[in-house]
C-alpha cells in the first residue's frame, strides 16, 4: 500500500527539571509528573517513535524504515544512515535550568559511544516567562580559565547567557558548551543521539537525595572554547514563504507562517520531510488523501510523497525539517 503523512505517538520523558507548559501543545500524562520532554520522533534505541494513524499504526519507525527504506528516508539518506532514522525531535519545557552541558561530534561519539555525535538547534515557543540560554562561552575562556570556574562552581560567570522570546533560534554545534534555562519553551532538532556530557548541574539532587552523574574528564575532549559572536538569531518569516532557520550537514529547519495554501515539491530533495505544527492547524493534501496536524503534531512526510499542497484551517506557523 502507498506510504502517507504519519504521525506517531509522543514518548514522555520526566525530568528533574520539567514542569506543565507542554500542555498548551497537546502534551499531558497522568501518571507521569514534571514532564521535561516529548520526544515527538525517534529512532533512539529503546525510545523508538510509533505510528498513531492509518493502516501502519502501531509499528515502530526504525521497523518501517527497514520495510520502506528509501522509499520512507529517500535515497540519500539511506545510503547515508542505512536503517538508522538521523534525526530526533522534541519539545522541551524547562521550569527549571538545565545542566550545563556539552555533545561530542561525530569522530569522538563513534570511538566512545558507538554512536552518532550530537549537533542540535532550538526554536524558542512562545510562553517563555523571563527565559534566559546559555551558548558557547563569553571571550577569552580557554581550557584553564574554564577548569578554574568550574573546580570554583562559577561556571556560569564564563558562560555566554541570552534573554529568549519566541522566535530565537539558537544552532548548537557539537563541543558548544550550553543549557536551556529556566522558563524555556523550545523545539528542538537533533542528530539521532543520546549522548550528553553533564559539566555543571547547580549542586541539585533528586527526591532521594542523589546528584546526577557529572562527565567533567569525559567533557574536556569534545568542548570548543571558541567565542561565538551571533549565537542567537531571530529571522523574520514573510507570510507562505519558507523562511530557513538552520542548515547544517545534518539538516535544515525552515520556518512557515502559513496564511493561506502553500504548494511545496520536495523532488529535488530526496529526502523525507518532517512538519511540527507550532501554532494553528493545517491539513496537508497530497495524492491519495490528505491528513490534518494541529498545534502540537509532528507529522513525518515519507520521501515518495514528494508533491504536497498545504492549506491551513486558520493562520498557522509549522517548522519543516529535511536532511
């Protein structure tokens, strides 16, 4: 049968960190308190997304690209990554600040961890209440300044902080040193890892009393202690025209403020596409049905639907992701 827009059961992660923000985007559990992170689609290893609509529903993503293969990921991105989908998405709500952190790349992650290094991006949702984010360093820390705050617990003295309102994006290369803070409402795009190298963790401990493991000696390896002058950014969408926010070797995330229909050909891109619908609602018509996300959905368009037209039900805002 012919592949569609699919989307996937979110997977809920609480963190010692989260909060309840996330339920203005559709996200909310029972049983699970301080829900830090939905991961909206994943390959991850023990975390693998699983379809919620259409005759597909209930298989996993890796086990539709295994079936599908190119004809899901594009071939590409197959003969690039095989069976493994490369790229994980999440909402994340910080009602606390997040460790001061840093990603190996991809040469250390594979030597170490078997895995894919970590190069990520944020786009800042709105509902942010006094937010600030950390990125890279201010001037002039080297390896020794940076082991001084650290073994001092000043870390943050060194680190570059930015105020957030929606729209910022933030590009986080891997071996750039950051933290989400507290009052943080982002989307996130990443390369398909689960590999995170914890510097500073502001002296916390869980309900039982225990801190969380810190990786300092692991850490010094992956940083780059380089100064990055323009961190955040804060492009300006024209109505119905891709606006891009990121691009990298990893991907590209485009915004689009949708207020009427948009037509979109993806054939030149050999590539699937993913839509994370950030405001609004629109359905997406291709040939053979069309499928509706709303505020809070993240739908994965497979690579063999390369012709779309986008309508949406009211002004929308949707990010569009591609390798």
């Amino acid at each position: 049968m012919t592949l569609y827009p699919l989307k996937f059961s979110p997977i809920y992660k609480t963190r010692i960190w989260g909060g309840h923000k996330l339920e203005q985007f559709g996200k909310h559990s029972d049983t699970l308190p301080n829900i830090g992170e939905s991961w909206e689609l994943s390959g991850v290893p023990g975390d693998e997304s699983v379809v919620s609509n259409g005759f597909l529903a209930g298989n996993s993503l890796p086990e539709l690209v295994e079936v599908y293969m190119d004809e899901l990921v594009g071939k590409k991105v197959f003969e690039t990554y095989g069976e493994t989908f490369p790229l994980l998405i999440k909402l994340i709500d910080a009602n606390d600040d997040l460790s001061i952190q840093v990603h190996p790349d991809d040469e250390l992650a594979a030597e170490r961890h078997n895995s894919f290094g970590k190069t990520e991006m944020w786009y800042a949702l709105p509902g942010a209440e006094d937010a600030t984010l950390i990125s890279g360093f201010v001037p002039n820390v080297d390896k020794d300044l940076y082991l001084k705050h650290l073994a001092e617990g000043t870390l943050e003295q060194v680190m570059d902080k930015h105020p957030v309102e929606k729209g910022d994006v933030f590009f986080i290369p891997a071996g750039r040193v950051h933290a989400i803070g507290k009052g943080c409402l982002v989307a996130e795009i990443q390369q398909t890892s689960d590999v995170t190298y914890r510097l500073f963790d502001f002296n916390r401990v869980d309900d039982k009393g225990n801190a969380r493991e810190l990786h300092t000696e692991q850490a010094l390896d992956a940083i780059d202690f380089a100064y990055v002058k323009d961190a955040k950014k804060h492009p300006v969408a024209k109505e119905n025209v891709p606006c891009e926010l990121a691009s990298c070797n990893y991907f590209t995330t485009n915004l689009i403020k949708l207020t009427d229909k948009l037509e979109r050909d993806y054939y030149h891109l050999d590539s699937f596409v993913i839509y994370l619908c950030t405001e609004g609602s629109v359905e997406i018509k291709y040939d053979g049905g069309s499928e509706t996300m709303v505020k809070g959905e993240t739908v994965l368009l497979p690579a063999s639907l390369s012709s779309i037209t986008l309508v949406p039900q009211r002004s929308s805002e949707i990010l569009e992701v591609y390798v």
